[in-house]
C-alpha cells in the first residue's frame, strides 16, 4: 500500500510538473460596463398601481483570463475562464442565475490542429445570443431593455418582458463539448450538451454527475462569417433539444441573419424563430446605421415578434442608438418605444406599451 502510494504521489507530481513547466503566456483582461435605464410604462393598468416608470444604475464588470500553448504532440491548446459581476450578484435570494458568472462564463479548455478545434467546457462556443440590429454593440439589445414592463396584454399588473426571440433554445452556456471549423470565409461549429440536472449543466458536479438525470440532450448548429464578401457577417444557426421519451416536442430554434456595411452605412436584417412545447415565437428585424465620424455613430431600427395563434398581436419596437467613442471609454444611448410589449392573447386586449431610455459608460483594460 506504502509503494502504491508514493507511485500515486509521483505520478501526480510529475503531471502538475508537466503542467506547470508548459511554455504558454498567460493573459489577464477586464471590461467594466455602468448603465442607467429609465422605462416609462403607458398603459392605463400599470399606472395605476404605481408602478408607470421606474429608473436605476446597473453594472457589469468582467475579469478575463487565458492561456495559450503547445501541447507536447504539437497540438496548439488554450485555456481560461472569466469572472462576471453582474448587479444581480447582490440579489439576497442567490439564485444559481445570478452567480452563473461567476462558475460558467467562458470556461474552457482547446485543442487545435490547424483550423480546427475542439473545445470542452461553457460559454465558448459560437451562439445566437446577440442581436444584429443592435448596430451598435450596446450590452443591451433593444428588446432586453423592455423587462419589467408593467400592464401586460391581458391587463396583468405583474412585470412582463419582450417576447422577441433570444437565446431562449441555447444551452451554450451550459458545459458541453463542440468542434469548430475555421472554413476561412466562415466559420462552422457544432456544440453537444448531454443533459442533466440544472446544477449540473452549470457545473455543479465537482468531478462527475452524482444526480439521476433529469434532462435530455441538445445539439447546436452554427455557421458565421462573411462568405468572401467584404464588409459581410451573416449567420445560420439551428439547435434542438431531444425530448425523446418525453410528451413534449423537440425544442427547436432557428436564426438567420446578416450586417452589411459599406462605407459609413451598415445595414442589418434577421429572422428568429423559435419553437417550444406549445407554441412558436417568431421575431424580425431591420435596422440602418451611419457612421457620422469616426467616433460618433448612429442608427435606426425595428423589431416585430409574435406568437403563433389564432387572433394574437404583435409585439412592435421601434428604437434610435447613438454611440460616441472617447478613445478608452465609450458612450451609448438608446431611446426605444415598445408596443404591446409581452404580446397579445387577442385582438383588443390590454397592451404593455412603454417607453425606455438607456445610457452606457464602457471601458476596457
């Protein structure tokens, strides 16, 4: 047992010493991000139980680290993990979503042989989870700006939020395994997650599942680039959630999109879909952006979502960014008016209509 031991002991030495003597740079980077949002609600319901506007700071800062080097078969590899402090970290209840940020934020570990990579971990992989008519890259999309809208389209008093379809069918953020395939005009990946519990697909697991499983497997799609055409970035993105053995239907979400900029113009358009037990959520968007100079820019957009049924209204938002770029820190606005905010049950019924202002401070080191 003694020599077992000490054999154990070595060859666990000799691995962290294999470890410790790679010859890899290290990086740290942060980015710290201070907003203020004012949303005023219009509807007759929600002002009348006090709750017609509300406005308040929030923040996002964010440590990133990362290594990269040579394996000792000649493979390249990288590795990291990233530390997000969001506002809600402060929430008493300390819900697992609000210290996501601090377990599964681009955790990961590549292995690269040439242009293709294979990744293990979260929140590393290509995903839908952006807007492209937020020409402007605000950390928030013009449809996150509507939560906590009040009134609802059935008269509820209760907060309500954009139905406009996000990142609702990804589980990118969950921890999982995936390749991707730099094609040169795009890039092409494929990302598994094998189920579980909700702890652990966020890992929970210290070094292995230790719950029955709960869940069932999802499989994601994605390709992005510009396909040989300069001043393009289009993506095509396909995921499904197997419900195998389950009553409900597969999970499906589905977005196809593109930015085209030529000059000081950009243009963006997209179609989001996605597709639930019950229900499908359809989302478009168009927008138009200008560069004025090279640090002040603004645009122009719209955003249409429904959910399919008989008699259903739409969910209309109409928005205007300006960006101004002090060299280290940049600025943003953005004024958006949403109409029948959280959809419709029919046609007539009471509408969550609001108004929202949104700044931002952002910096980088």
């Amino acid at each position: 047992m003694k020599n077992k031991l000490l054999t154990t002991t070595a060859i666990s030495a000799a691995m962290l010493m294999g470890v410790a003597n790679v010859n890899a740079q290290t990086t740290v980077k942060g980015q710290v991000h201070l907003t203020y949002k004012a949303l005023s609600n219009e509807s007759a319901t929600g002002a009348s139980t006090g709750s017609g506007s509300f406005r308040g700071f929030g923040k996002e800062t964010q440590l990133d680290i990362a290594t990269a080097g040579k394996l000792n078969n000649g493979m390249g590899y990288a590795a990291g993990f990233a530390l997000e402090f969001d506002g809600t970290d402060l929430s008493s209840t300390a819900t697992a979503a609000n210290s996501s940020g601090l377990h599964n934020e681009n955790v990961f570990i590549d292995f690269i042989s040439g242009n293709t990579t294979i990744t293990i971990g979260a929140d590393h992989v290509q995903n839908p989870d952006f807007t492209y008519t937020n020409l402007l890259g605000l950390r928030a999309d013009p449809e996150n700006l509507f939560a906590g809208s009040s009134g609802g389209a059935t008269g509820a008093t209760a907060p309500t939020a954009s139905i406009y379809p996000g990142s609702g069918t990804t589980k990118y953020e969950s921890y999982g395994a995936g390749i991707i395939q730099n094609l040169g005009i795009a890039k092409a990946s494929y990302y598994y997650v094998p189920g579980g519990t909700a702890s652990d697909e966020n890992g929970g697991g210290t070094t292995f599942q230790a719950a029955v499983d709960s869940g069932e497997s999802s499989h994601e799609f994605m390709i992005r680039g510009n396909f040989g055409i300069k001043g393009l970035d289009a993506t095509l993105f396909y995921s499904f959630l197997d419900n195998e053995g389950q009553t409900a239907q597969d999970t499906e979400g589905r977005m196809i999109g593109a930015k085209y900029t030529i000059g000081n113009v950009s243009v963006a358009g997209e179609l989001k879909r996605n597709t639930g037990a019950s229900s499908t959520t359809t989302g478009k968007g168009l927008a138009l952006g200008y560069a004025v100079d090279k640090d002040l820019s603004v645009s122009i957009g719209q955003q249409v979502a429904e959910v399919g049924g008989v008699g259903q209204q739409e969910e209309k938002i109409k928005f205007l960014q300006v960006g101004y770029s002090l060299g280290p820190v940049t600025t943003g606005l953005s004024y958006a008016k949403g109409t029948n905010i959280g959809g419709g049950t029919a046609v007539g019924a009471a509408a969550a209509d609001s108004d929202v202002l949104y700044l931002q401070l952002s910096t980088a080191f």
